[in-house]
C-alpha cells in the first residue's frame, strides 16, 4: 500500500513547486520584458519622475524606455523575487495601493 502513495505524493509535491513558481496574471516575464530602445542597460536616474503614480503597463513601460531598461518588473510589499542583479532590467517598487515609491536597477 505505501508503494501505491509514493507516486501519489511525488506527484502532489510536484504540482505544488510549479504552483508556487508561477506569476500572478500580468507580472510574469512576458508581460514585463521588451527590448529596451537604447541598448537595453537601466539608468534609473530618468524615470525617476514616476514616483508617486500608480504602476499601470502604461507607466511602466514609459519608465523603462526612459531608463533605457531592456525590461521592466514591479515588486509589491512583501512579494518574493529573484535576487540577482539584472543591469538590463528596471525595477518598480510600489506600495499597498500600487503606486510606485521607488525605481531602481537591478
């Protein structure tokens, strides 16, 4: 019997490590990456000016092309992320309410 529930939970354990990889809708890389106009390396510096809006794919794309990011992210209050530096990629940190409280690469 134990034999029989061994696939059963390797399975169960599967399914539950891709679930927890997965991106909320609209957050995933192919929602956020897109060649970056000027070689693709992040200068956060201009796209300063967005903090204080709220974070729509309007606003973040607009902050990536004014940083000159290849690809751009935001990252909610207590949202897992990757932690390698990325110097083609803009991050957006919001609050609670969605607007962006600080821009940096990485």
């Amino acid at each position: 019997m134990t034999k029989n529930r061994i696939p059963t939970l390797l399975a169960c354990a599967s399914a539950a490590l891709l679930a927890a990889c997965t991106s909320a809708p609209g957050t995933g890389p192919s929602a956020l990456s897109s060649p970056g106009p000027r070689g693709g390396v992040c200068n956060a510096a201009p796209a300063q000016s967005f903090r204080g809006q709220s974070a729509t794919a309007s606003v973040m794309e607009q902050a990536r092309v004014a940083s000159g990011a290849a690809m751009a992210r935001v990252l909610h209050p207590k949202q897992a992320t990757t932690r390698e530096f990325n110097n083609e990629r803009l991050n957006l940190l919001v609050d609670g309410n969605g607007r962006i409280t600080a821009l940096h690469c990485g």
